[in-house]
C-alpha cells in the first residue's frame, strides 16, 4: 500500500502566498474630489498626484515631513467601470510651452495611488503592512448637488428651479424657458416636454458660463448628459403652477413628474449608492473669490450651493438619504482655490470667509455627520509673490503670465508677458467680506485675471527635486490621509 506524500511548499510559493495577504490586508482608502463650478478640480488632483509621485515639497504633510513616506506609485484603475482619470494628459497639457490648464471635470473617473510608507504602528510594522491604496473619485459638483433632488418632490423643485431662475444674477438668462413654463400650450405632451426641456437646458448652459453665478444647477445631467442625451429621462423641466394652477393635474405635468421620478430613480440614486456612499474622505473644492468679485447675488448663489452640498453630507434623521447612510464620509475639507490670486496677508482671511459661509449654509441643514474643516489653497500656484514701492510704501504683490486675451490696467496680454498686480487685502472680518461683496478694492481686478500654469514635465523626467508650487496643498493632504499612514 502506497503511503501519501507531503510535499512542503517551496519559498517562492511562500513569498507569493505572503504577498496575497498583504495586497489584500492592504487598506483603501477612497477620497472624493469634486467642486462647484471653475474652482480646479482636475488641476487640484493632478497636482497632488504629481507631488506624491516626484517627492514635491510638502513640509506640513507629516508622513512625509517626518521621512516616512518611501515611494509612491500608480497602479491599474481597480473598477472596470468607471473610466480612469487621464492624469498623463493633464500633466501633459501643463507641460507644453506655453503651457495650458487640462480640461475639466466631465464625468466620473478614478484613479489608484499606492504609497508605501514606513508605520510607526509596531503591529503594521511586525505585518509588513506598509502600503496604502488611495483611489482618488473625481466627479462634477453638480452630480453632489442632485443629491438634494432625492428628497424633493416635483412641485417643490419647480416652485424651487423657478425662484433660481428669476434671481437677479440669472436676469435675462432664463425668459424664453420661464415664458414657456408659464404656458407651454398645445394637445401633444411630449412636444411641449421636449420643447421646454430644451429651453430649460439652454438656461442652465447659459446661468454655468455667465461670469455672475456659480449656483447650484440641478439637475446635474443636462449639463453633462453624457450617453443620457436625448433619452426621456433627461427630457422634462420645472412648470409654473403658480402661473396656472391647473395644470398639475393635466397630462404634461403627470409625464413631467414621472420622468422627474425616473432621473432620481435612475441616474441619482445609482450614483449615490455606487459611488459616493463608499467615500471615506471628501474634499470640495469652492471659488470663493470668484463670487466676492461678481458681487452679493453670487454670494448669495454659492451659499445656496454649500447648502445642497452639506445636506448631503448631513441628512436629516428622516430623510431618504439618511436611509441608506451604512457608512458616512468621516471628514469633510471645504476648500477656497486660487488662493494664490492673493498675497500671503490674506490667505487666512480668505479661509475665515469660506469658514463663514459654510457655517451659514451649515445652520439651514441638520447638523449630524463627520468633521468638516475649511481651508484656504492653491493646488498649482500660478504666481508668485514680490513687494513694490509705491509712493513711498512698500505694496505686497503679485506676479504672474496673464493668458492670451486678458486686459490688466489697459494693457491686452500676449500670454507670455508677465504682470506685476497689487491685489489688495480681503477685510479682517469675514462678515464684512460677505455684507459688502464685490465692492472696489484696491487692485480688486486681480481676482478677474485669469493666469498661465507653471510649466511642469513628468515627474519622472524631473531629474530634481519638484519646486513648492503649492500653497497649503500639503496642510490638505495631511489632513484628508495622513492619519492613514500610521
């Protein structure tokens, strides 16, 4: 009788068994990025991206400022279904001469970055575990806006759409759509819902490009219909009931609402489920100077915006979204951009005024959820700081290349001139800020200015260390992973 064999597994095979557990022992973590309307999101995750990968100045990031953090690498996108954020061809639009800004955000993509670190964390250390995955969700703001729509009704977001649309920063912009929704007319219910949904589209493309809002514009997929375009679901729009009452209870308000119903059942809440509910970290970007610049109406808008924002965030105790809440989003970062359109003196000043504002939107929703934090940034500053005398006093100022087109004190930029601006102080008290937005500072223009990028090749082609072209892109960092890397 033939006795079994044992055969003992070889080292190669012990390595390779290892080398499973620890990729799958290995945490994940999942950041959100996504911003309201021209604050930077794709330059915000590129810059980070490129600073981790080329050993960038990043003094406050303590992993790193500590001499932990060992590598940094990208890996394949680990979901098939989502696209991968095309992080080679926005460094590469930064890297042309002249350089450009990438594109913006459009849809959703991913991508996942692995840094190895050394832990402090004698477990992680006696388990080798000394990797984290980050994958990084990028996603358009308005997608975290609709999130908003879930618990509204049709009515509600008619009567809301509506209000919008007849704000003052919106004159002018909306009254083909608004006389249509007034009094669409006609037996044939489809045409009229294919009719006013163009003209409520039109509007939104028309509110997103004027310089003189940044609001929340719902739904989000009319901008961006993606493979939705022409479908039903994308085809209804808000009506007036005020301005004919009985309308609610005929055949194109019924299409209208069950077609609302189907955008939130179809396209909404997929999205919440799929995607933002598996977030552990958040951060959301916001051009606060932007809409101090354009005046109190703006300000009015973004705040409008920052509300939607966090009640999804911090939903109500009966509401649909709290529902479904199985994990929530423990950190949240609100961050000011373009915080190099100002001096050093009014960073801070910036970050109370965005702190300001969040806590005012924060007021008119519940407050439950994870820690919120508000920062003042630039992800890839686009200036650079230097002090002129003026007048027997010493101004502090800034000084970049103005792109091709761009008009400062009379002169018309080439895009390769540099400008030197004096872009004045932001007041010391936030609320003053807010109760006297866009009046005339001293070198206020500056805000309007629109910079070229630093130009930046690939990391791995640097042959030096990456200059700090950052402000408070490190202080983020830390703030939304370093406790990830114990």
């Amino acid at each position: 009788m033939n006795r079994p064999t044992f055969e003992l597994p070889s080292r190669t095979s012990l390595r390779s068994v290892g080398s499973t557990l620890k990729d799958a022992l290995t945490p994940k973590l999942r950041l959100g990025v996504t911003g309201l309307s021209r604050a930077g999101k794709t330059v915000f995750i590129t810059a980070m991206v490129r600073n981790l990968l080329a050993g960038g100045r990043l003094p406050f990031f303590s992993p790193e400022a500590e001499g932990r953090l060992r590598d940094a690498i990208l890996e394949p996108q680990p979901d098939d279904t989502v696209p991968r954020f095309d992080y080679e061809a926005h460094l590469a639009a930064l890297g042309r001469d002249p350089p450009e800004w990438p594109d913006s955000t459009r849809r959703i993509s991913e991508l996942r970055l692995t840094l190895t670190y050394k832990p402090t964390d004698l477990l992680r250390r006696t388990l080798g575990l000394t990797r984290l995955h980050i994958d990084i969700v990028d996603y358009p703001g308005e997608w975290l806006i609709d999130l908003a729509l879930l618990d509204q009704s049709y009515a509600a977001w008619s009567a809301d759409a509506l209000a919008k649309a007849r704000a003052p920063q919106r004159a002018g912009l909306a009254d083909a759509w608004l006389a249509f929704a007034a009094k669409p007319g006609g037996s044939d219910a489809e045409q009229a819902a294919i009719e006013g949904a163009r003209l409520f589209t039109a509007y939104l493309e028309a509110a997103k490009a004027s310089e003189r809002g940044v609001g929340a514009l719902t739904p989000g997929r009319f901008l961006m219909p993606g493979d939705l375009a022409g479908s039903p679901m994308l085809t209804f729009f808000p009506l007036d009931f005020e301005a004919d009452p009985s309308a609610a209870t005929g055949p194109l308000a019924r299409l209208l609402e069950r077609r609302y119903e189907s955008y939130k059942r179809e396209v909404v809440k997929p999205f919440f489920r799929d995607h933002f509910l598996k977030l552990d970290r958040q951060i959301v970007l916001v051009d606060v100077l932007g809409a101090l610049s354009r005046g109190p109406e703006s300000v009015s808008d973004l705040e409008d915006a920052l509300t939607s924002v966090l009640s999804a965030f911090r939903p109500g105790t009966a509401s649909w979204l709290s529902s479904l809440y199985t994990r929530r989003i423990d950190r949240v970062l609100f961050a000011a951009t373009k915080a190099d359109h100002l001096s050093r003196t009014s960073h801070d000043r910036l970050e109370a005024i965005l702190m300001q504002l969040t806590e005012r939107a924060a007021e008119r929703v519940t407050h439950a959820g994870g820690e919120v934090r508000v920062m003042a940034l630039s992800a890839l500053r686009a200036t650079r700081e230097a002090e002129v005398m003026r007048q027997g006093e010493l101004l502090p100022c800034i000084c970049g290349v103005p792109l091709p087109g761009e008009v400062v004190g009379g002169t018309t930029f080439d895009g390769r001139r540099e400008a030197v601006i004096f872009p004045g102080d932001l007041p010391d008290d936030p609320r003053e800020a807010l109760a006297h937005p866009g009046r005339d500072l001293s070198g206020a223009a500056a805000t309007f200015v629109r910079f070229r990028p630093p130009r930046l090749v690939p990391a791995d082609s640097a042959g030096e260390p990456v200059p700090a072209r950052h402000i408070r892109l490190d202080r983020a960092l830390d703030y939304l992973i370093g406790d990830w890397l114990p």
